[in-house]
C-alpha cells in the first residue's frame, strides 16, 4: 500500500495531530486553543481567515504550520494594486516558440498564506473564490486544477485599520472559520524573547511531523467520525437560530451547518474518540458561525460583536442528551 492509499484510525488522527500541536507551540508561543482552531480547519479540508492586528503572530503560525505538515508553502502578499493575474497566474509569450504559455501564480501550492488580504480592491480579493472553492482556476477560459491538498490560511487586518477593504460575505462564508490571537500574556511575551535569544537568528525551523499524503489521509479518517441524529439537529437548530436573532440581519448559511459538522469531527479525534458529542460543537461554534453572521446595521453603533451573538445562541438552543445511533449509520457492520 503506498502513501496515498494508507489507512489511518481516528486515534491515531489524535495523536499525529497532537504532534503537530507540539511542534508549531515550539515556535509559537502561548497560543494552544488559537493553534488547535487552525489546525481543525486545516483537517476539516478548508480555509481559515486569521483576524487579528499586526505583529501578533498570524504569519509565523501559517509558515509554521506549513514545515510541521511538511506542505508546499507560499506567501502572498495582499496590496492595493495587486492584480487577479497576480494571485491565479497568467499567460506570457515565448519569443523562442512563438506562443504564449501558462505561467502559475502562488495559488498553485499546498498551503498559501495570502497575507493581509483585506488590504486589496474585491476584484483581487474574488480571484481566490474560485480556487477556495472549487479546486481549482481559470485563466483565458482555460481551466487549471490544483493539487491536493490545498488550504488558504488568509490573515486579515481589522476593519477599522487604515487602508483596509470589507471582505464580501459570499468571501467571509468560504472561510470554514475565523480565528484570533489577541495579545499574549506578559509572561507569553518574555518566553517569545527568550526564545529568540537562545536560537540566536531571526528564522525558527520545524522539522515535518506528517507529510502530505499522511494529511490526506488523517483528512479520510475523519469520515469514519460518528455523528449521532440528535447532534446533527443541534448543528442545524444553531445555524437556523442565528437568523431569527433580532440582533441579526443575515444568518448563517448552511455552510454554517456544514462547518459545525466537519470541525466537531476534529475536536472528537483530537479528544481521542470516535464519535461527536455536544461539548465539541459547543467548542467550534463561535469561531465557525461569527464570521458568517451580518448585524443590523444599529448593533454596529451598539458595539455589539457578531461571537456575543452567536454566545447568546447557544445559552438559547437547548443541547441534545442521547445515545442512539446516528441513522446513516446504523447497518453499518460493527456498530
């Protein structure tokens, strides 16, 4: 069996993921609970926004996660005269052929850290839809597909800093979820300088924990993660219920359903079982609906902040209690 085809159990999931955890803390520091929410959506096959102010270790935990993965990596840096040709890539003529030939952009990659994206004009900001989305691009109506696996890890100034564009929502909501760091602690802080002093250079090495076809198949093993009926319905009930919020002029879409369901997958593997209970998609909730969720426009000048929204959802959507067999499973064998 080669690497591609390998089969790895959902304990062992857990464990190689912890691994990873390990090795990025070692040059991030203080950050566990932020590091475990991109990891999930790294495993959960998707995208992750990192939203934070500058300087607070957005960039370092993309290149870090990056060696630990053992991925092809490549920066992008967002600005105001980036154009879609630079992110998707573009044709240039041979003088040797006489033809013009497909140059690939830095989309073409593993993991693509697009680095202050909502530094650039939407029209740039779209040319990553498609390649979020679908897989793939397209380029003078040619079609172009990219390899797997393929993760944006997109950060993101807030909106209120200076020469910053809104992300669309139709963006926002192809993001599985969204993450902060916030400040670290005084002592967080010392141990970064520490650190730095004890390795004494700038750059900080990982050595590859898992490699990229062992990703693709910790990202199979996900699939054989049970989730109960009942927990399904509570995924559901918290996505309908954010858009009969009063505080709410958009809900989540069923993306928001979709994103609970496959990041509570990873919390349970990462807790070392096979199976979904409520706590894990309690844990996910904020960081995979906020983002999701557009405010009346009087909530704004309230300060009223789209997770206190989503925090008031789940004290109001009652939890499931229940040891039944998920339905798409039950003739399955050894069950």
């Amino acid at each position: 069996m080669n690497d591609v085809d390998r089969s790895i159990p959902a304990t062992e999931v857990g464990h190689l993921a912890r691994a990873v955890l390990d090795a990025v803390g070692q040059v991030v520091v203080g950050k566990r609970d932020a590091l475990e929410l991109v990891l999930a959506g790294i495993l959960a096959g998707g995208h992750v926004l990192l939203e934070d102010l500058p300087g607070l270790g957005k960039t370092l935990t993309a290149r870090s996660f990056a060696q630990a993965l053992g991925l092809d990596f490549r920066r992008l840096q967002f600005t105001p005269d980036l154009l879609p040709a630079d992110v998707t890539g573009s044709f240039l003529y041979d003088q040797r052929t006489g033809d013009f030939s497909f140059r690939a952009g830095p989309v073409f990659t593993n993991l693509l850290l697009a680095d202050e994206i909502n530094r650039t004009p939407p029209k740039t900001q779209s040319a990553l839809l498609e390649a979020m989305q679908e897989k793939q691009v397209s380029v003078e109506g040619v079609t172009y597909r990219l390899d797997e696996p393929f993760h944006v890890l997109a950060t993101a100034n807030p909106i209120e800093y200076e020469g910053t564009y809104p992300l669309p929502e139709a963006q926002l909501d192809r993001f599985l979820l969204r993450v902060s760091f916030g400040y670290p602690r005084h002592d967080e802080e010392w141990e970064v300088l520490r650190r730095r002093m004890a390795r004494r250079r700038e750059e900080a090495e990982i050595k590859p924990v898992v490699d990229a076809a062992t990703l693709r198949a910790m990202q199979s093993a996900l699939e054989d993660v049970v989730v109960e009926d009942s927990v399904g319905h509570y995924m559901v009930s918290l996505t309908a219920a954010t858009r009969e919020h009063p505080s709410v002029l958009v809900g989540a879409s069923p993306r928001g359903s979709l994103a609970l369901l496959l990041l509570s997958r990873v919390r349970a593997v990462m807790a070392g079982r096979d199976y979904v209970v409520p706590e894990d998609v309690k844990e996910v909730a904020v960081p995979a609906l906020a983002h999701r969720i557009t405010l009346r426009p009087e909530m704004w000048l309230r300060r009223v902040d789209p997770s206190f929204v989503v925090g008031e959802v789940l004290e109001g959507t009652p939890a499931p209690a229940s040891g039944a067999l998920p339905s798409y499973a039950a003739g399955r064998p050894g069950r």
